[in-house]
C-alpha cells in the first residue's frame, strides 16, 4: 500500500514554533555578542570612569521586539485556545487552579515579595545612575524589587523550560 503521511495542525503549529525559537535564539545570541565585541568598553562622555557600549539601543530594541512578540503570541494563544475549545480533558485543573498557574503565580509573588523585602531593607543605600545620586527610598524600592523579580521569573523560566524539555509528553 501506499505510505501516507498524515501530518496534522498540531504538528506543524510545533514545527514552526520550534523553528520560530531557534531563530530567535540565533538572533539573541548574535545581538548579545555584537553587543559585547563591537566597541563595548567605550568611555562615557560625561563620565570617563563608566563604559558606554555603542550597541545599547540595539540591545534595548531587540528586548522590546521579544517582549511585544511573547505578548502577542501569548494572546494570540489563549484566543485561539478558547475559540477552539483546547484539547484538555474534563478532570484537567484550568486556569489559575492548575498547576502550572499555581507555579507561575507563586514564583511571580516569590520575586515581588523577595524584591520588596530587599529594597525596603536596602532603602537608605545610594542609587547611582547617569551620574546622578538617587537616594529617594522608593526608586530603590522598585529597582530592588523588579531586579529581584527578572531574576527568580528568569532561573524558574530556565529550569521549567528545561524539565519541559526533557520530560515524557506522552
């Protein structure tokens, strides 16, 4: 007989995710390295003391893409999943009683309260940027305590990606 392939929507909807990932990840990895060889330890003007790479605003430019693209896909999934119904069955935990929403909400309120604790203890210290002295203890407070939050959002990312990865799916 003749051997077909049938190769359905999920299927390809993960190919090129997976494709969509790598070339980002190439992007990423090329950005940050053009980044720290091209002209990176060039002095600030009005502090010569302090580096001012050439490349920051494409850095910045690129984080700005990836945080629009990851929140467009995210609606864009989540539309798409409840127009179509999902595939999950009817003993599955959905929305935020999941959990991998328990998980996301919990480390997401872990940053915030590690961060607030942290910059409250932190509030009489010196926030130095541009030059200028900061020392109003609220900035402090909300650079502690998004600092700390990117961190521990970023490591639990990084190991859930990974587990995700090597785990059995089926």
């Amino acid at each position: 007989m003749n051997n077909i392939q049938v190769v359905s929507a999920q299927d390809k909807v993960e190919k090129i995710s997976k494709i969509t990932l790598w070339v980002l990840v190439g992007i990423s990895i090329l950005i940050t390295i053009l980044f720290a060889l091209i002209n990176f330890d060039r002095p600030y003007e009005d502090n010569p003391d302090m580096v001012d790479p050439q490349l920051t605003d494409l850095l910045i430019v690129w984080t700005y893409i990836l945080i629009a693209s990851a929140a467009i896909s995210t609606v864009g999934a989540a539309i798409y999943g409840y127009i179509s119904g999902g595939n999950k069955s009817k003993n599955e935990d959905i929305g935020l009683a999941s959990k991998a929403g328990v998980i996301a909400w919990g480390t997401f309120l872990v940053g915030i309260v590690a961060g607030l604790i942290a910059g409250i203890a932190n509030k009489d210290e010196m926030l130095i940027y541009n030059t200028n002295d900061q020392a109003t203890p609220s900035e402090l407070i909300i650079t502690d305590t998004s600092m700390i939050a990117i961190i521990v959002l970023t490591v639990v990312s990084v190991i859930v990606t990974a587990y995700s990865m090597v785990s059995n799916k089926k």
